[in-house]
C-alpha cells in the first residue's frame, strides 16, 4: 500500500486523547471524508487506526482517534506523522499535480538538455518553485506555463524553457 504522509502530531489537545496535527495537505476538504488513518511511530512500521472525530482549523486538524483514550497516551505520539492511503486522494485535473508527482522527476530543456531533478518544491503564494538540482548548477523554476513547457509522469520528465535569469 502507498502511504502519503498529511501531518505530524504537535501536542496533545484536552484530557480524552485529542491530538493537534500540523497539516501538509494544501487542500483540507481531504480530511472531511477521512475514515482511518496510519500513524507512524518513530522506529516501528505505521499502525491503523479508525478515526472517531477530525476537525480541519487553518494550517492544522484536530484528531481524536479509536484507541487513543487520553492525555498520556497522545502525548507519546507527539512528533509522529499521520499518513493515509494514496488511494483517498482525489484525482486532479489534467494539467495540475501533487508534489510527490512532481518531485524526482528529471528535467530537460526543449532541445533535450539535462539539467538535473527536482529536488524540491517552494510553495510561495503565488505559485510554486521547483528546485532542479545535479547539474551544473542549482535552478529554481517557477511553476508558470512559461517556463513548464510539458510534464509526463509515464517517461518522468519535465520539459521546461529556461527564461532570461533562470
């Protein structure tokens, strides 16, 4: 099964075993629909857990979980990472991706020129930045249809055109 990790645990919330979730997930309409959830402990395989509540606040959730009583038991999950089944994720539409799509993909110009992987994503507001690294140098590209000419997950490519200052 593909994992995707959507948070990590900060603190435990209250006495019943609520726990506050940094999320990663930049749309938190996911979360509604959750049923189940992994938690991964720090040296030990991810474990399962049924959800009994999940709340969505701006940058976070709040999680209460089967299994997860109280206080003290939240708290030795603090630091743990919260992942879901890659299959609960929606399907995007043509032309838009996630970052675990994206990252690893190799990158060529339009006349064939390696220029290294992505190594990286900035998420600046705007739009984002990919981090192409392992060629001559570090480049940052802009995630703009003026510079991403062309991703194909299949081959694992990104054609990019290098804009004056790239």
């Amino acid at each position: 099964m593909d994992l995707l990790e959507i948070g990590k645990i900060v603190k435990p919330v209250g006495f019943k075993g609520r726990m506050k979730v940094v999320s990663y997930i930049e749309s938190p309409h996911v979360l509604e629909s959750l049923q189940d959830v992994f938690i991964q402990r720090r040296d030990q395989g991810p474990d399962f857990y049924q959800i009994k509540d999940i709340k969505v606040a701006k940058k976070s959730f709040f999680l209460e979980l089967d299994g997860i009583e109280n206080s003290d038991t939240a708290e030795s999950l603090v630091g743990c990472h919260v992942l879901i089944s890659s299959d609960k994720l929606e399907t995007l539409p043509e032309g838009e991706y996630y970052w675990r799509d994206i990252i690893g993909l190799e990158v060529l110009t339009e006349d064939g020129k390696m220029l290294g992987k992505i190594e990286q994503i900035i998420a600046t507001g705007s739009n984002d930045v990919y981090v192409c690294t392992g060629g001559e140098r570090e480049i940052l590209l802009p995630a703009i249809e003026d510079v991403i000419k062309e991703i194909d997950l299949s081959k694992g490519i990104m054609i990019v055109e290098l804009l004056e200052g790239l």
